[in-house]
C-alpha cells in the first residue's frame, strides 16, 4: 500500500544544460508509473528545471530555512518554494548536519515549518561509520526521528530517508539486510511512537551507493520504500533505479 518512491539529490553539481540532459533522459524513460519520482535541484536551478519538468515528476529544494522570511541573508523559505511552484524539500541530509553543523532541533524546527507551509519533506537520517561500529545505529536514529516527532503533528507529507553516513557517496552500500535491519526499527518505532496507522504508510526509503546493480536486491525487502540517490541519480542509470520493482 505504500508507493515506491525514488528521490535523485543532485547535490551541488549540474548547470543548465546538464539539468537539460537529465530531465530528458527522465522524460524518455520509460518511468514505472507506480512509482513516485523526485529530483532535488541546487536552489539556483529550481525555477528552470521546474518549468521543464513533466507533471509527474516531483521538483525538490534540498534545504530551506525555518521561518517566512527576514533577515537570514542567505537563505531561502518554504514559502518562496511555494511561490515558484515547489512542492518538496530534503531536509537534514548528512551533509546539511556534518558540513553545516545543522543539529537535531534545527532540522526538527525545519520540517515542521516546511510542512506547516504545505511543502512535503524528505526527512534524512543516518548513523556515521564510528556510531555504527560502536553499536549505536539504534540509539542514533531513534534520536534523530524523536527529534523531528517533537515539533511535528501531521506525518501525511513526510517520507523518511535512512542514510547511513558511511555508504553515501563510498560505493560501500549497505547490504539489503543491513537496510532492512534498520528500516525495521525505524517501522516499529513509528508504531510504538506516533501509531499504527502512519507506520504502515509512512514510506522509508534508502540512500547510500544505490545503483543499477545493487537497487532490485534492496528493493526487494518488505520495509524498503523505495530510495534516495546521489551519484546514480547524475547518470542514465537512474531509469533502471526507478524501475528497481519492475
Ligand atoms: P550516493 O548515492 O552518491 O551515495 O549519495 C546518497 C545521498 O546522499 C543521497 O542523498
């Protein structure tokens, strides 16, 4: 019941004609159409991609701040996306936390403004390679999804993505057990957290080194929801990623 969803974050790379290149090669397809499909464009790049884009596929900010507007010279407000006809953001991508030092609550504080403002938000966690080897995934996720629990009240427009810091952009994916492993905890605390209902329909998806030839095993596990992509999302591949189910 719960749509497959593949995101591609294009993070800080393309120029107009690159952004050309890759939204052709999503119109020719050929798109599962049971799956829903997201881009995450540089801010720069989100008016003139959204205009070209067909319909079907999702045009998303990969950040945005936490109030209307005002004196935070820099930034940019869910209300200005929704001004250029943007529906979605990523928020609290590993690299917003560990490059630009974005914690926890201000991550929060950015998803529940996003969502007040009617954007829907990829919301990302994930645990670095140390917490994962100290034994502590558990403890860091359920930290950083409680976070976000606290300021919000409505899950209906959020998609959770696991991204464990150690497989993004490494080529170390995490094997489909390891993603399953986590998803499951994440499902379960949803349920014992929030409720039943928005942990059956609350899709978790994964990012980490997903690719052509990794993306049919995980897609295959019951708490995989589809996936968030980096460098695949940059390539003709990301068809074959899209279509994981097909
Ligand atoms: P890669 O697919 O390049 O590992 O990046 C994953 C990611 O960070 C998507 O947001």
């Amino acid at each position: 019941s719960r749509k497959f969803f593949v995101g591609g974050n294009w993070k800080m790379n393309g120029t107009k004609k690159v952004a050309d290149e890759l939204l052709s090669n999503l119109v020719k397809g050929p798109l599962d159409p049971n799956v829903e499909v997201l881009i995450g464009v540089p801010a720069i790049y989100l008016d003139f991609v959204k205009e070209k884009a067909p319909c079907n596929i999702y045009v998303a900010a990969q950040n945005c701040y936490k109030t209307e507007k005002g004196a935070f010279t820099g930034e940019i407000s869910p209300s200005m996306l929704k001004d250029i006809g943007i529906d979605w953001v990523i928020l609290g991508h590993s690299e917003r936390r560990q490059i630009f030092q974005e914690t926890d609550t201000l991550i929060a504080e950015k998803v529940n403004h996003a969502l007040e403002s009617g954007l829907s938000v990829v919301a990302c966690i994930g645990e670095t390679l140390e917490e994962r080897e100290a034994g502590q995934t558990e403890a860091v996720v359920a930290k950083q999804i409680k976070a976000i629990k606290e300021k919000i009240c409505n899950w209906q427009n959020v998609v959770i993505a696991y991204e464990p810091v150690w497989a993004i952009g490494t080529g170390k994916t995490a094997s489909p057990q390891q993603a399953q492993d986590v998803h499951k905890i994440l499902r379960k605390w949803l349920c014992d957290e929030v409720s039943e209902t928005v942990a059956k329909t609350t899709r978790i998806i994964y990012g980490g080194s997903v690719t052509s030839s990794n993306c049919r095993e995980l897609a295959k596990e019951c708490d995989i929801d589809g996936f968030l992509v980096g460098g695949a999302s940059l390539k003709p591949e990301f068809v074959e990623i899209i279509n994981a189910n097909q």
